[in-house]
C-alpha cells in the first residue's frame, strides 16, 4: 500500500517530522489513555499540546521560504520535544504508568531531538552559504 504522506517531498517525508510524529502517535495511543480524570485539564492538555505542536512546528517551518525562519520553527518543536520528555518520567513518578511503557517512550524522544538538530545545522550550513 502507497503511504499518502510521502506521495510528496514536503516536511511529511523528513526523517525529524517523522520521528516527531512517532513521538505524538505514543502520547496519544499509550500515555493519554492511562491518565485518571483528574488530570483532563493539566497533564492531559500539556501533553496534546507539547505533542501536537512538534510536528505542527516543523510543517509550519517547513512552508517558510527563509532559512532563519525554518530554524526557528524547528527549534520551537525541539523545545517541545524537551517538554515531552518530563511527561513520561512525570506520570511514572505519579504511578500513571509503569517502567516499561515509560522506557519505550524515552527512546522515541531520544531520537526526535537528533534529527532535528540535523536539520538545523543543515539549515545553518545552507544559510552560511547563501550569506558568503
């Protein structure tokens, strides 16, 4: 089956949006489920938000025509990468989930923030370029 997302070469067929993506899709299908009521209006909605402003950053970067604008953008979804990080740890901490689920989730994270930084320095190498 033909994936509909990389049907063009656009942010969607990063490998930084995409591992953002894989990011959201764990908060959404394992984190958000286990969270008690209590937390609807805290954790819950931080954690929608942080996950889905990742990818949402990158797209909105990405249809920038300025290399500084498209480096802010995904510095903006790094930032929120680095917010997602504390949420696994935190709903361990609050006996939310156990080791395993949280474990899982550090390793997704651990890898979105390295492609963006490669997209940044890309960024920053093609931007020193046009400026010499």
């Amino acid at each position: 089956m033909i994936d509909p997302y990389h049907l063009n070469k656009d942010c969607v067929s990063l490998e930084a949006w995409q591992a953002c993506r894989s990011v959201k899709r764990y908060f959404y299908q394992k984190i958000l489920p286990l969270l008690p009521q209590t937390e609807k209006h805290n954790l819950n909605i931080q954690i929608r938000r942080a996950s889905i402003s990742t990818t949402a950053d990158i797209a909105e970067g990405y249809g920038r025509n300025h290399f500084l604008e498209r480096q802010h953008f995904f510095r903006m979804a790094r930032g929120s990468i680095f917010e997602l990080k504390d949420h696994p740890i935190s709903c361990h901490d609050l006996h939310y989930l156990d080791a395993e689920i949280r474990d899982e989730g550090m390793v997704l994270i651990g890898t979105a923030p390295q492609n963006l930084n490669g997209y940044i320095r890309y960024l920053q190498k093609n931007c020193q370029q046009v400026q010499d």
